[in-house]
C-alpha cells in the first residue's frame, strides 16, 4: 500500500509517500518556529496548514493517487481556533514555550502537577487571552487535530491517545479526558477533541486529491518507535530530533504509576488499536539537534550541518572541553529548566573543530542519561538501541553516540523512523500488517555502529553540576 504521511515537525514539514519500508517520495519546507523573546516560541498555524496541504498535494500527485493518510506530529503544541470560522485565535504555542512556567508553580502549589511542556498549560493561556469568559465557541487542538481538522476540511475534531496524554488532561488508564483536572484547570470540555483510536479510518481527507482515508494518528516519537519497529515489550530506540528521546514499548498496562519517577522518565501511550493501549516508557531531551542550529545560526562555527562530520573527525578528543545541552533547560533524569547550556575547559588551544566535537559528545552524554533512567525505570537492558533523527545521518556522531551509551547502535534505514512509523499504523487500519510480530520481524537496519572505547562519564556529571539550577526560580518548576 502507498501511505501519505504527513509529518509536522518542530523545524519542517515534510510530506511522504511510503509502503512501510521505503520512501517513495517526499517533500520538505522548513518551518521554524518564531521566537519573539528569550522562552517564547510560537508556530503560524494558517502557515502550517498551507504548507501540509501543498506539500501532501504534491507527493500524491506525483505517485498518481495513494490508499490512505497518516499524520504525526511534534507534541505537546497547543493551538485554539474558533470552531465555525476554523480561524485560530492566535499563534501556536510550541512545546519548547516556557511562558507558563508561573501557572505551572502556581498549580503545584495548589497539589496539580503541570509542567510548561504539556499543551494544557498553553491552552489555558490562550483562553485567558481570547476568551476569559469562556463564552465562546472554540477548539482546541494539538497538532494532530489542528491537521486532521484541515486535511477534512473541518468535518473531524479528533485527537489520538499518544498525543492527548501529552497535554496533561487525560485520565491515568489513558482512555478519557480527566474531569477533575479538565475542571481545575477552567477549560470548558466542549472545546476538547474526542480521542480516537491511533490506527483506524477516521474520515475522509478531502482536501486532498481523491479524498484518500485518513487512517492513522500518532505522536512523533511513538510514531518513530513503530518505525523502528520497537512494537515488542522491551524494545528501544533513540531519535535525535530539535529534541531527543528515548521510548521504550512496555506492552499493555500502565508501567510507571505516578506522572513522572524519580528518575525522570515518565509513562507515554505508544499508541492504541481497537480501543486497547499499548505503553511505552519515555526519556526526555530538551536540546538535542537545536545545539547543532545555534552552533550555525547564532554562533557561526558552521555554515550548515554537513560541516560538522568534517571538523568534529578531525580532531581526536575535544581538548578537555566539556559541553552541557541545556539550551532550554534539561529533562530526564533532572528536570531543571533553569539549567543552561555550558562551555568548560576552553583554553587559548581551543578550537572549533574541539567545540562541535564537544557538542556532540554533550548530547551523547544526556542520550547515555536517558538510558539509564529509563533502563531503571523499565526494568529492562538495551543490549542494541535503534537510531533515528537528523543528528544519526552523521557518522562521527554515530560512533560518539556508540561509545558513551557502551552499546551497539542500530540506524534507521531511512533517516526519520517517524514517516515509517505512520505508514505501519495505517497499513494496520486496512489490513496491510497480519500482527504486530509481522511488523517487529520486518526490521533491518542500514548500518550498525559497534562501541570502539570507554568514556569519563565522571567528568561529565561535574560539568552538570555546574550548569544546573542556573536560573533557580525556572529550577523550581522542574522539582
């Protein structure tokens, strides 16, 4: 089956046609978000809707028609428009925004834990700021609605599980929006999406050529970990994105009992089928790919990505220079937004090939955080972890990566698992896959990448320390 995916990132859009294994096609624009102050950062929704119509306009085009549509999705965004004009009521508030870190204190001091990531944070904000009253008749929507709600022209106000758990208001067995903090939170529950299965034919697509069905909805990282296909109980992978994350498929049965551990990983639905969910456990990097743009928009050390394979391998080791990702704060397992990112050990030797390569070593460091938070937490050992994202096409970087985690790393044989991913669910919608052990056996990577060396993992928890709680009253919201 040939399967437009439609996958709205953080920094691009990109359209593909693919069966499952391979990418036909594809499209990509890039959309950056605007950020118009230090901790806001914000998405034109009408733009984003008219670059996921044309570019999945184009790909069917140039295939000659297609058998259905999926979407995935950056989460965690949150956009509110107004239900019979389909006019936002102002800009999307991206999942990176920190402007509701004041909310997010207040609410924890009245005992409901929300963190500025979660879209119900932004959806509160936008309607204390369009509609007060709460009198009028709204929408609110992560980006899968927002996308399925143009892809039908309006006829579907949906979301699926793996996005609605991201906003904070869904139920602990994930199957409902919660009242009680739906109500706590003054959000009137008819501006809510009704939660559908992740695979299965919601509607029509109708702007679109031939009105293909649309047949599956997924978060972006759920949606990499059925493309890696990690959809056995104990599988893992790692996708390097503006941010990274590792998911790990846990099988059925909520696996961790409160809203985050102590480690910092924290319960996701992998996605849901027939009205059974599957769930995953999920560790957290805010910075990731993002400290490869501010090394080549705001600092100038590079003039594009492809550069940085060049000078990070030519030198050895970084010179003793240690870099800390925390251009936003940092995630699992410390959860401090006021952290910021680090630069320690530069001397008059430094130079920039040492500082790329300290980059990349730095984000290796926080993946090799995240597995062994969610290796404690899922109770499971990744002998092999599966790779994906924009950073994996790297080679140096790869072989880094290989080396701090001290385990084989296994590459996506296309470079976003996500379009995969997607595909597989609505491949499950029309009958393409048998059973999820069809899809696990399918999987063949384009490289494997052994470890070559040990790393001073020591040193690097130091430099951690010094970067964190650099702005204490963000810290707090991460406690």
């Amino acid at each position: 089956m040939n399967i437009c995916v439609i996958d709205v990132g953080t920094s691009s859009i990109r359209s593909a046609v693919t069966d499952g294994h391979r990418v036909i096609c594809f499209r990509q624009e890039r959309t950056p978000p605007d950020m118009p102050e230090p901790g806001l950062v914000e998405f034109d929704a009408n733009e984003m809707a008219a670059v996921i119509l044309q570019s999945a306009t184009e790909v069917i085009d140039e295939v000659g028609g297609v058998d259905a549509v999926a979407v995935t999705n950056q989460r965690g965004t949150a956009m509110v428009w107004d239900r019979k004009t389909g006019e936002p009521v102002g800009p999307a508030l991206g999942w990176q925004d920190l402007r509701t870190v004041g909310e997010c204190l207040a609410w924890q001091a009245e005992g409901l834990e929300m963190v500025p990531n979660e879209s119900a944070t932004k959806l509160v904000y936008l309607l204390d700021h369009h509609d007060p009253d709460r009198t009028r008749d709204l929408c609110f929507g992560t980006v899968d609605t927002w996308t399925v709600w143009c892809l039908s022209q309006g006829a579907h106000h949906v979301v699926d599980p793996s996005n609605a758990a991201m906003s904070g208001m869904l139920s602990n067995d994930g199957t409902h929006w919660s009242v009680e903090i739906v109500d706590l939170l003054g959000v009137p529950p008819a501006c809510l999406p009704e939660i559908v299965d992740s695979t299965g034919v919601v509607g029509a697509a109708t702007a679109l050529p031939g009105s293909p069905p649309i047949a599956g909805i997924i978060g972006d990282q759920q949606s990499s970990l059925i493309g890696q296909r990690c959809v056995l109980e104990g599988l893992a992978k790692l996708t390097f994105g503006t941010g990274a994350f590792l998911d790990v498929c846990t099988g059925p049965g909520r696996p961790i009992a409160d809203k985050r551990s102590d480690r910092g990983t924290f319960p996701i639905v992998a996605w849901q089928e027939d009205g059974a969910i599957v769930w995953g456990v999920e560790a957290f990097m805010i910075a990731a790919g993002s400290n490869m743009s501010w090394l080549i928009d705001d600092v100038g050390l590079l003039a594009d990505a492809s550069e940085s394979t060049a000078m990070a391998g030519s030198v050895d080791d970084t010179g003793g220079v240690v870099y800390v990702p925390a251009l936003y704060g940092l995630g699992t397992p410390y959860w401090d937004f006021g952290a910021r990112a680090a630069l320690f050990g530069i001397t008059g030797g430094t130079t920039a090939a040492h500082i790329v390569r300290a980059v990349f070593e730095g984000v290796a460091h926080r993946a090799a955080d995240l597995l062994e938070a969610a290796e404690a937490d899922s109770g499971y050992r990744f002998e092999r972890i599966r790779v994906d994202g924009g950073m994996s096409q790297n080679p140096v970087f790869n072989q880094i990566l290989a080396d701090t985690l001290g385990r084989t790393v296994e590459l996506c044989p296309v470079p976003e698992g996500t379009a995969l991913g997607a595909a597989v669910l609505a491949g499950r919608a029309l009958g393409q896959w048998a059973s999820w052990q069809e899809v696990a056996d399918s999987w063949t990577p384009r490289a494997v990448v052994e470890p070559q060396g040990a790393v001073d993992r020591d040193r690097w928890q130091e430099a951690v320390q010094r970067a964190v709680r650099w702005y204490p009253e963000l810290s707090d919201i991460g406690l």
